[in-house]
C-alpha cells in the first residue's frame, strides 16, 4: 500500500536478456536495500516469463505450425509463491534477488544492472527464466509501478 494515499500499488521488473527473452518479478514493495540482511516482500510476489509459442492454424483436421510468416502467440508463465520459505525479496548495494533457498536465488540481479543469474528456487518454484540459461546479460531493465 503506498502509506500517502491508501493505496495497493507493486512494481514489475521486466528484463530483456542477449537472447530476446523476457522475463522477470513482481513485488509488493519497492525494490529497497536493507541493511539487516532480512528478506521482505510477502506472498504476493512472483516471478515470471515471457515464451513464444509456435501459433497452430488447423489444415483439414491437423494442426500444422504457420508458415511464412513464423507468427507466434506470447504466453505468460508465472510462478506463484510457494510458501515454502519467505526469501521474496533481498536487496543490498551489491546486488538485488528475488526467490531463494538451497543456495540458489530465483531471479539475481548485479550492482551494474548488466549481469544476472536465475535458477529454481523455493520461494517460487521457477523454472530458469532466461534463454541463455542460468547466467545472463541484461539488454534492457525496467520497473514499472502498477495500482492507484
């Protein structure tokens, strides 16, 4: 809630990695560091990406992949909070993260903006968000603040 004026807001981080993927978190608060080396963040956050589907088109009675065109549908794979562990979100001047456990973080972000790494986590039980992998290069980063 923003505490001025009662509000539910949060904030999407999109990132775009060297392979065109699309992916990243949501958070119930602005991205913050925190000194005490705690967590925060609650069962509301989430993380996410972005895939290409092939789009079908129906040929007599199959399905057959579109061509020319190589059209696509864009799907949205979320990835809730587990409630296995409450690692959310953790952010200090070094580095942001969210999702965690097992001594991997879901979605790592560095101090530059310009590296990250993504692997399963607990918190969110995700999937590897990049293309390129569990190690990336960030292209392009945004936040945007969503709610009244």
């Amino acid at each position: 809630y923003d505490t001025n004026t009662n509000a539910r807001v949060g904030y999407i981080l999109v990132i775009r990695d060297k392979k065109g993927g699309i992916f990243g978190g949501y958070a119930n608060e602005p991205f913050h560091p925190t000194d005490s080396r705690r967590y925060y963040g609650n069962g509301e956050c989430f993380l996410w990406k972005l895939e290409k589907v092939p789009d079908l088109q129906l040929h007599g009675n199959e399905k057959v992949e579109a061509s020319g065109n190589k059209l696509h549908n864009w799907q949205l794979r979320g990835f809730p909070y587990t409630g296995i562990n409450e690692f959310s979100i953790y952010c200090t001047s070094k580095f942001l993260s969210m999702g965690a456990g097992d001594g991997h973080y879901g979605l790592w972000i560095d101090d530059g903006l310009f590296k990250g790494v993504t692997s399963p986590s607990l918190t969110f039980g995700n999937d590897v968000l990049s293309r390129e992998g569990s190690k990336f290069h960030i292209i392009g980063l945004e936040v945007w603040r969503v709610g009244r």
